[in-house]
C-alpha cells in the first residue's frame, strides 16, 4: 500500500539528535511499520480503533513517555515529540489515542494528583492496563471551556457530578474519565464555580459513554458522548492540585505540542509518496511528471514547508526541555504545522491524480484525519486568537 515510507531530512538536522533521540525515533518508526501500517487502512474503512496494539505501545513505554518514575519511560520533550511524528505517519487517530492517554490523563494525574493517586494510576495507564479520557469539551462549549455547565457538587465525604460531554477521545473504552466540572456547594467562597478535575471512574453508577457514528475523520478513533447523571466519587477523587480553567489548559499544552510533531508525520508521508508518485508516473513524451516544473514547484513547497515545521517543533521540544516554553510558542507551533500538513495532503493528493483518492495510498486518509486535527485542542482561528492576544495584549475572543 503506497511507497516505502522516507523520512524527510532535507535540512540534515538528524545530525543534530542525540543517539538516543535517533534511537526513539527508529522504535516507534519501526513499530509503526511492522503493527500499524499493515492494518491502518482496514480498520479506518471500518471504523475500528486497533485496540491490539496498546500492550505493544505500553511495552515500549510510549504512555506518559515523558513522564519521570511511576513505570514511565521519562523520555526528554524531544524523544517525545518524535514518537508522536511517527505515530502520526501512521494515522492522526491512532496517535490522538496516544495523547489522550499521556498527554489529557497521564499529566493531569502526575502534575495535580495525590501521591496516592498517581501509585494508583500511572504504572498501569503507563502499561495500558488502564485506558483514560479527558473530558472538557460539552455540546455547547467546545472553544469557550470556560463556559462549561458540568457540575461537582459537594456533599458530605462525596462529590455529585452531573452534566454532558462530547466529542470525547476513547470515551467508551476508558477505565477513567478525567472530568473537569464546576464545583458547588462548598463551604470556600473562593472554591464556588472553580473548575476542577476529578478522577471518574467509568463503571460507576450515572456515567455512560455513547460513541459517535458517521465520522469521515479519525475513524480509526473511539470519540464519544459523556453523560453523568448523579455520578458519585469520593473527597478523594478530586485532582488535589487542580483550580481553575488554567489547569486543563496546562494539559492542552501538552497535547498541542506533540500534534505539532505529529503534524509533521502526516506531512512527511505524503510528499514521500508524492515525491516517489512522481517519479514514476509517466505523462506526456513518456516522462516522469515530476520532469514538469509545476509539479516540482508542488514538491518544493511541500519539503520547504515541512523543513520549517520540523525545525520550528524541534525548537519548540529544545525550549520545552530547557523549561522555557511559553503556551503561546506552542500554540504557533500547532497551528502552523497542522495547516502546513493540511496543505501538504492536498498538494500530494493533486500530483498522486485519480490514484490519490483511493485507499491505497495514505493521502485521503490523512487528508480527511487532518480536518480534526486542525479543530481539536484548540481551532485553527483559536490558536490565531490566542496568538494575537499575547502579541497585542487585547483578547479578541
Ligand atoms: P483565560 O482567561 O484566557 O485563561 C484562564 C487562565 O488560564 C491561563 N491560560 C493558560 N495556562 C496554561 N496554558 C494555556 N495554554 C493557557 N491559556 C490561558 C490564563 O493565563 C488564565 O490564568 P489565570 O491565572 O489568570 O486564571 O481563559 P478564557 O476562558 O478566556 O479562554 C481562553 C482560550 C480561548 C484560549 C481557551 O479556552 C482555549 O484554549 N480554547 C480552546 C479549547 C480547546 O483547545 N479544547 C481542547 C479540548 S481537548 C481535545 O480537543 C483533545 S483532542 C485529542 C488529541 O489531543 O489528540
Ligand atoms: P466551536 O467552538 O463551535 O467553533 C466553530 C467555529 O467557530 C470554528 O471555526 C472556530 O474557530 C470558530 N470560533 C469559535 N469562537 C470564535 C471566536 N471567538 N472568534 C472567531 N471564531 C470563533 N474535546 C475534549 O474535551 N476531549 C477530547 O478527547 C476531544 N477529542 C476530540 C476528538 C475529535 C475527533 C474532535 C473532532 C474533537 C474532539 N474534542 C475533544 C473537542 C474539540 O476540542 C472541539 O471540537 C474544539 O475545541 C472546537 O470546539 P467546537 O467543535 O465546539 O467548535
């Protein structure tokens, strides 16, 4: 099914990786090559998320990868963002699984949990044991979080939570839904109406998950509907560290960072099938297309493009490690590289003719995956939004 998957390193920046940096990339390339690339386009044709997969992944500890203790791989932000680029190769759903659980569920619980709960969770979320959701957005609020109606009300040594949430990655296969409610009743004046984050788990009486139909993107993914009916979790459960919107936004950070990665994924595996398309695909005099100027001014584009994206992830990751990362840095990052993937499945579905549209190449498929990836954690326009704010000091929201 299409062509022999090229990295793309134009810009010879793998000599600037470590070894281990290299090492982590050949893993998860490998891996993708011999699990997922074989099976990818049946289970996207039949909606089907390859859940066989997931012992494979935790044993090669891509879940919190970079995490540190607690059965993580503690791998450096760089080491991460590579595994997300190749996971991406593969399918934007697939490693939209791998965010959620590490990204929305695995950070959340180590950067705001009990000590308690992170001995509890990580080591097996970390394997894949467990499966973890992330639920923020509702019908009625999907950019605006803030606006959320979900509700946690105190009573006693319990909390109630009630209310509706959609669009939920691995929704109905999670064994805990990391749910971010508005708290009432508290005896803190401070505390009434904070978001909070609260540790669900799905077998508990009022909660169940409906998965959405009809998808023509991400159909290798589960996405489904919450709905919590007089859910009730123990003091306990409550994500101590959490207090406010800015907490789920922190976890947001996390998963933008590695779509900006994953981004690059897609984009590389389509300008490799073009480039290689190209040069072979005979028209006119009986030479190559890619002899033709507008079919090499294409290609150029597409590897100027992602030459850019790679560089300025990579920047990103180094940033990141060194702890000095700012939400908006990402925030740039995501946004360019998901619409220079964009962009680039378009242009490779063009040079690939009638051939682009079927299954036997990647193309449509990452295609249609990208419009996703470009409305998830946060929209094209949002992340502009929150660009222009911090650059002009004015929210134009
Ligand atoms: P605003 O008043 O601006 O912010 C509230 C507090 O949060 C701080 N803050 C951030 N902190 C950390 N990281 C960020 N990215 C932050 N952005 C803002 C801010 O400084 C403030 O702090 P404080 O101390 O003053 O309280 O909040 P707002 O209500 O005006 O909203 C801002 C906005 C629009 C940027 C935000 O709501 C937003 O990002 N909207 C987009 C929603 C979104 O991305 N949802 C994603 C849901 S999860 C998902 O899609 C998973 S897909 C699966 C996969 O990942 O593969
Ligand atoms: P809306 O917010 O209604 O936006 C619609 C359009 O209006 C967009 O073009 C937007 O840019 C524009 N717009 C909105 N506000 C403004 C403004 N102020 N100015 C200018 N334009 C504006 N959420 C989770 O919590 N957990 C998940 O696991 C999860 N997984 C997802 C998986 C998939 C496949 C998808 C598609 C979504 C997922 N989401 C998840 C939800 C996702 O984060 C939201 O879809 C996204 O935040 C956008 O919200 P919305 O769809 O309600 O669009």
């Amino acid at each position: 099914m299409g062509f022999k998957f090229q990295g793309v390193d134009f810009l010879h920046l793998d000599a600037g990786l470590s070894e281990d940096e290299l090492l982590v990339r050949k893993t998860a390339r490998d891996f993708v090559e011999d699990n997922l690339v074989p099976i990818i386009e049946e289970c996207f044709r039949e909606g089907r998320f390859p859940r066989e997969l997931v012992p494979v992944m935790g044993e090669l500890g891509f879940f919190g990868a970079n995490l540190k203790g607690y059965g993580c791989a503690g791998m450096s932000n760089v080491e991460y963002g590579l595994v997300m680029q190749e996971l991406e190769r593969g399918d934007s759903g697939f490693r939209s699984f791998v965010s959620v659980q590490s990204a929305l569920v695995m950070y959340p619980i180590y950067t705001f949990g009990s000590e308690e709960q992170k001995n509890t969770w990580l080591p097996a979320l970390a394997k894949g044991e467990k499966l973890g959701c992330f639920g923020l957005t509702e019908p009625g609020f999907g950019s605006n979080p803030g606006g959320m109606t979900t509700t946690a009300r105190k009573s006693g040594d319990e909390y109630v939570l009630n209310g509706e949430k959609m669009w939920i990655t691995s929704g109905s296969i999670a064994d805990v839904a990391i749910i971010w409610a508005k708290v009432q009743g508290s005896t803190g004046q401070d505390e009434e109406n904070r978001v909070r984050g609260f540790l669900v788990e799905t077998d508990r009486p009022g909660f169940s998950a409906h998965d959405v139909h009809g998808k023509w993107s991400l159909r290798a993914s589960v996405t489904s509907g919450l709905s919590l009916q007089d859910v009730r979790v123990p003091t306990a459960n409550l994500l101590p560290g959490t207090g406010g919107l800015k907490s789920p936004l922190m976890c947001l950070n996390q998963a933008r960072y590695g779509i900006s990665w994953g981004a690059i994924g897609t984009a590389m595996d389509c300008y490799s099938n073009a480039l290689q398309y190209a040069k072979a695909r005979k028209q006119f005099h009986d030479q190559p297309i890619a002899s033709h100027q507008l079919v090499q001014e294409k290609l150029v584009w597409m590897v100027s493009e992602i030459s850019k994206a790679q560089l300025l992830s990579l920047h990103v990751g180094r940033l990141k490690d060194a702890g000095t990362v700012g939400h908006e840095h990402i925030s740039l990052a995501k946004r360019n590289n998901v619409w220079m993937a964009l962009e680039t499945a378009r242009m490779a579905r063009d040079i690939l003719g009638a051939n682009g549209i079927t299954e036997d190449y990647p193309i449509m498929r990452h295609s249609m995956n990208l419009e996703s990836v470009k409305t998830y954690e946060g929209t094209h326009d949002i992340h502009a939004l929150i660009l222009g704010q911090h650059i002009t000091g004015i929210g134009a929201f």
